[in-house]
C-alpha cells in the first residue's frame, strides 16, 4: 500500500491543488478542519505525515499540532506546516510545538511534492534504523541469554557459537552505523559502517563515552531530553549533529534504544544512525531554488515582493520613501535568436553580475523573468526628492555599466537597458504587487519611448496601460467577431494609370465607429495579435484579387506583414495553403516586410521568404531607408520592390539633401533590377518631382485616398469595363 498523506486545511482550492500534487505517489486523506483531522485519527488512522494549515477558524494549526504532539499515539507523525506567515516567530513557535518542517503559501506544486518526498524518505530511515535497532538488541538479548546457559549442554554451546557467529555478520554488514555501549554509557564495540561514517577506528572508539562524536552544537538540555526519554521509554529517535574525526560536522539520523537484563535492569545502549548529509543538501538546495532564480542565482520575483513588503511596512513606519526599478535589456531577444540560448544565457548572468555592483550590499537585485530584472533600494531616512535624485543616478550608473562591452562567445556586445523607477509608498493602499506593476509599467514607457533611458512612474501611465490592455482585449474579440475592415490606396504610374494597391487595416467599433490603425497596431504588435491580424488581412487581401482576376483585372496589391511571422514554424506552409485555396496568380500578391526583420536570425529569414518566393510571391521593403539599410541583405533577399518612407518626399522638391536621398535609392533599385514606389505623395509638387525618375510608382492622398476594399474593386471593375466598351 502507498504511504497516506492527511491533509488539513479549510480553503478547498488548496486542498485541490494539494491533492493534485500528491495523489499520483500517495494516499490521500482530508480534513477541513482541526476538530475533523483529531477526529480522523481517533478512529486509528495513521498517516506517514501531516500537511496541517496554521489559519483556520475555530481550531487553528497550532492547536491542531500541541494535540498530535500530546499523544502519545500520535506524537511521531511528521507534521509539516502550511502557511502565509514568513516571519521568524511564527516559524519557531511552530518548530517549538513539533513541526518538521514548513511550506509557504503561494503553494507551488514541484515543491510540495519535494518537501512532501524529503520528509518521507526521512521517515523511512528512521523507520529502518528503528528496526535494525530493534533487532540487534534482540540479538544482544540471546546473546546475553546464551551466554548465561553456556555450561549447560555441548550442544548448547555450538548453538550458542553459531547465534553469535550470525549475530557478528548481520553487525559487521548492516549498512548503518551502530554503537554498543555499556549501561554506563562507555562504548564496547562499533561496526564497519561506523568506521566510515565517523572515520574513527574501533578502537579508537572503544572505551569512550557514547556522545563522544558530538559537535557542541547541541545544548546540553538535548542530551539531558535524550537520556529522559530513555529512561521513560527505553527508546529515543531524531536528528542530531555530530563532528567526524576530521573536524567536519555532518547531520545524522540516529536511534537510541535501551537493552535490558532477566532482572529487568539496563544491561546495554545500541545507537543506529544514518548520514543524512546528502538529504539535507538536496533540502538547502529546494529551498534555495524556491526563492531564486536558478541562472542567474539572484533572488526570484516572490523572494522580491517578500523584501518589497518588509520595504513597505518600514517606510510606513518610518515615514520614509524608496525606489524600486524594473530594467529591461534593449533587443536582447535578438541576441537570443541570432547567437543560442547558450549565449543568450551567459550575457544575463555578467548582466546580473554588473547590475549587483552597482548596488549597495543591503538593495536588491532580482530576475523576474527572461530579461527582466528587478531593482529595490533599501529604505533609508531620506526626503522624496532625495530618494528620486539618488534612484536617477543609480539608473543612470546601470546605464553605464551595461554599455561597457561584454564579451561572450566570441562576441562582443554593447548593450543599453530600459529602466522604470516607481518612487514608494505613493499612498497608504499600496501593495507590494501595485509597486511592482508601476515600477513595470514606466519600463514599458521607456521602452516605447525609443529604449535606452530611465522613466518615472505616473499615474497617467497606470491609466494608459489599463487602457491598453483593455483595447487589446476588444482587439481580439474584432478579429473574432468580424469587426475589421479592409481599405486599399491606390498606386499610379507617372501617367497617373493605377497599377496597383496597398490594403490597409481599419476597425469598425460597435460603439466607437472606425478605429484608425494609428490607435490600435502598436497595441497588436506587442502581442500574438498581429499574427491574427495580418492573417485576416491575407485573407481577405487574396478575396479581392481573385475578383478581380476573375473578372479580367488583375491588379497587384501590397500587404504588411510583421516580423513576427517568421519567428512562426508553419509561416511559409500557411502561404502555400492560402494560395493554394484562392486559387490566385501569385505574382499578385506582395508581401510588404520593414526592415527590422534583417536585425532576427537572418538565415532563417532569407529561407522562407526564398521559399515564398518560389511560390510567386512578391516581397516588398516597406520605409526603406529609415531602419537597418544595408546593400548586403537586399543582395540575399529575393527582393522586388522598395518603399520610399513619406519623410523623405515631404521636403524632397524643396530640400537638396532629402531629393540626392530619393535618387540614391532610385539608383539602388536600377541596380538590383527592382521597383520602387514613393510613399506621401500628397502635392502636385511631389508628383511632378518624382516624375523625373521612370518608372517609379507613386502612392498618396493625391492619388486616392484609403477606401473600403469591396467598393474600391467595384469601381475598378465598373472603369475596366467601361473602358473596354468604349475601345468597342
């Protein structure tokens, strides 16, 4: 049978989750109360272990656990504490009354299981020291019983040599550590185990007190306890620290029991311990991981907010304010995609490293997720502006010091970070979570804001970020439900004839009407959202075109694409898919791509969008000029177009600079043997400049501006065939 786990708690969504932790190894028994679990264990059920919460109304864990510990039936049951108390008094309190061990709340599964399996492993070596106890002192009982009949029988005796021939080989090969000792507590003999445990030779052992291995780490009311409940009882059991003959001390689980004579009096003491050295730093190590990051070593996110709180609670009492920061490194996902993990791993723990030596002993630094770590100077006696002046030049000397250059891999890297200050307690409700979210929530600013540089906090921002979050929700229930409509802009040759189009995004509301893309793209572009919406775009981007191939005229038309779609393993198939049920000419369709897509695994990249290609796909440069230019990707890329950015043909008639611009990528383009189309066209002036380069495409509000997509094809179609009437 499976050993039986009892768990006490009066909040069912712990004991679900205990229960799910527990069951697939052990038997599980519940209680909602302290009365129900001592009611429980009344009725004879013995479990190998207690979890028993410390809150619970009427009975608390307390209570609970001076009952368990009372009886003597039920005094030997584990009893592990489960809690949201962190303070050191609760904890003692608890280890005073019996407590093995605690578990803090909010409870995490793998840990659970790790303390739950910890403790059980104990509790069986004590289960096995106590029988191996057991038997040897009823060995040493016959021995002594034999002994005393020697001068009986011849047979007798050979019986007898034969009894301790037995007896000598289960001592010697028992793989735990014994100890004989005399009723005056000298010792007689030690087995192997002993001597390789200890390091202490037998005799070296023989004739010392039977404590002599004891580390002077143990008060000498633990001793005095011992001997009490072996005169009690004749037996004791527990955890003790001893020191080996090479001075290092070790934790051992050790059984004590009595051995008695015919007259009933103390004849012998035998010990049986185990070294649990292993065990323990299994236990340090599960502890350690559970309040920090398992990279990087620093503390995690909860042992943040644990100090966040403490931090909290002194400035309150103290009237005292402090700062915590959340830091972001800038395009570190790059680094990631570009260089491995491996590498990606080492640039966050020299990160950690110099973020830590910027610090003071006594502030804190923690990673809270990826490559996000978290900041918190301790509180000192110091006014608001005081604390924002010495928070702006802790940030500004982070700054300087991830900019230094690290080399990793064989790389060398020049890094720049993106820092949110929040200046605490704002107001007397704050909550640790709160502070960390504004801390947060001014990184995010930060990072919109270009990167590189340390925001502070404002309520402002709390407001805009809610706002945010709430319009990437209504974002998703439009993509869901329908509510986005495809509009196309029309691009004209230098004889103004429409030869193709660009299909833009609008959002018709229930409530707000049309939502321009302005509001709503950087809100998609943050998360998977753009990857549903660029596909409904596809999709019905591939509609239009099939009408009007259908309809004989056929008309190229241009789609954004993110970058996000090349990060997606089934980008390229889901292409081959969509063509392959519109049933359209390929070539019709231009994928419009920015050029930060160049800055991400750039090998990757160039196979898809080859692979795309020779489908018949078209792959446009949108805003060429204003991202990470360079002739050396536009070589490898299957590229067929180039997108002037507007800002350079706003001032292009009139401003030398931005015209050579305009004409050197021109001739960029006559080079590679691509087109270009010239974006912002909105003046007669614009268009007669552009006229001076052939073939270049124009596009803007002087040609059309953007119009629902279904009524655009329309048109078209109705001018197709009036055209063709006419040539009739």
């Amino acid at each position: 049978m499976r050993p039986l786990v009892l768990l006490v708690d009066d909040e069912s969504s712990n004991l679900h989750l205990l229960i799910e932790a527990l069951r697939s190894d052990y038997e599980v028994a519940v209680a909602n109360s302290g009365k129900a679990a001592l009611q429980f264990l009344r009725e004879g059920e013995r479990p190998a272990i207690i979890l028993l919460d410390i809150m619970m109304p009427e009975m608390d864990g307390y209570e609970v656990c001076l009952h368990l510990k009372s009886n003597p039936e039920t005094r030997s049951i584990p009893v592990i504490f489960i809690t949201a108390l962190t303070d050191v008094a609760s904890e003692e309190h608890g280890f005073e009354l019996g407590a093995v061990d605690y578990i803090h709340k909010p409870l995490k599964v793998a840990l659970v299981r790790a303390r739950v399996r910890t403790h059980m492993t104990m509790r069986g070596m004590l289960d096995q020291l106590f029988n191996t106890n057991t038997r040897l002192n009823e060995k040493i009982s016959d021995l002594d019983r034999t002994n005393r009949a020697l001068d009986q029988t011849a047979t007798e005796l050979q019986f007898a040599r034969s009894r301790q021939e037995l007896f000598a080989r289960i001592f010697a090969s028992t793989a735990e550590g014994i100890i004989v000792a005399n009723a005056d507590g000298q010792v007689e003999a030690v087995n192997r185990a002993f001597i390789r445990i200890t390091g202490y030779s037998s005799e070296e052992a023989v004739n010392q007190d039977h404590y002599f291995l004891k580390s002077g780490l143990h008060a000498a009311d633990f001793y005095r306890e011992i001997s009490r409940r072996l005169h009690d009882s004749g037996h004791w059991s527990g955890e003790m620290l001893d020191r080996r003959k090479n001075g290092e001390i070790y934790p051992e689980l050790r059984t004590i029991s009595a051995v008695y004579d015919d007259e009933g009096r103390v004849s012998h003491f035998v010990s049986v311990f185990s070294d649990i050295s292993g065990i323990k730093q299994t236990q340090e190590r599960i502890d350690f991981l559970t309040w920090h990051d398992s990279l990087t070593q620093l503390p995690n996110r909860m042992l943040y907010l644990d100090r966040l709180d403490i931090a909290l609670r002194s400035c309150r009492s103290s009237t005292t304010h402090t700062a915590a920061m959340v830091l972001d490194i800038d395009g570190f996902k790059a680094i990631n995609d570009a260089q491995g993990l491996q590498t990606g791993d080492s640039v966050l723990c020299e990160v950690g490293r110099r973020i830590a030596s910027v610090l003071r002993s006594d502030d804190t630094v923690a990673r809270l997720a990826a490559d996000e770590f978290a900041i918190l100077l301790f509180p000192r006696q110091q006014s608001l502006d005081d604390v924002t002046r010495h928070s702006l030049l802790i940030a500004e000397e982070l700054r300087s010091a991830l900019a230094q250059a690290l080399e990793c891999g064989g790389q060398t890297f020049l890094l720049t970070c993106s820092i949110g200050i929040h200046i605490f307690p704002a107001n007397t409700d704050e909550t640790p979570l709160q502070v960390l979210q504004s801390a947060d929530t001014a990184r995010h600013r930060a990072m919109l804001d270009g990167g590189n540089r340390a925001v502070f906090f404002e309520e402002s921002m709390a407001q805009q970020a809610r706002q945010r979050f709430e319009l990437a929700q209504a974002l998703q229930l439009a993509i869901e439900q329908n509510q986005l409509r495809l509009y196309l802009q029309p691009q004209v040759n230098s004889d103004s004839v429409v030869v193709g189009a660009e299909a833009l995004v609008r959002w018709e509301h229930p409530q707000r009407g049309l939502v321009l893309p302005a509001e709503f793209i950087s809100v998609a572009e943050e998360s998977p959202l753009i990857v549903a919406l660029d596909r409904w775009m596809l999709r019905r981007t591939c509609e239009l075109i099939g009408e009007m191939q259908r309809n004989a005229c056929p008309l190229r038309i241009s789609v954004n694409i993110s970058p996000r779609h090349f990060i997606e393993a089934s980008f390229v198939d889901d292409i081959r898919r969509l063509l392959e049920s519109s049933t359209i000419n390929p070539n019709l369709l231009m994928l419009e791509v920015t050029e930060s897509l160049m800055i991400r695994n750039m090998d990757d990249v160039v196979a898809k969008m080859k692979a795309i290609s020779a489908m018949g796909v078209c792959f446009s440069i949108d805003d060429f000029g204003t991202g990470y230019s360079s002739l050396a990707y536009l070589k490898r890329l299957p590229i067929h177009e180039l997108k002037i950015d507007q800002s350079f043909i706003r001032d292009a008639p009139a401003d030398a600079n931005d015209a050579l611009l305009v004409e050197m990528i021109q001739s960029i383009a006559g080079i590679l043997n691509i087109e270009t189309v010239a974006e912002g066209v909105e003046t007669r002036e614009h268009s007669e400049f552009l006229t001076r380069f052939p073939g270049l495409i124009q596009q803007g509000y002087l040609h059309g501006r953007p119009q629902p997509g279904a009524a655009w094809v329309k048109s078209r179609l109705e001018q197709s065939r009036a055209t063709s009437q006419t040539r009739h």
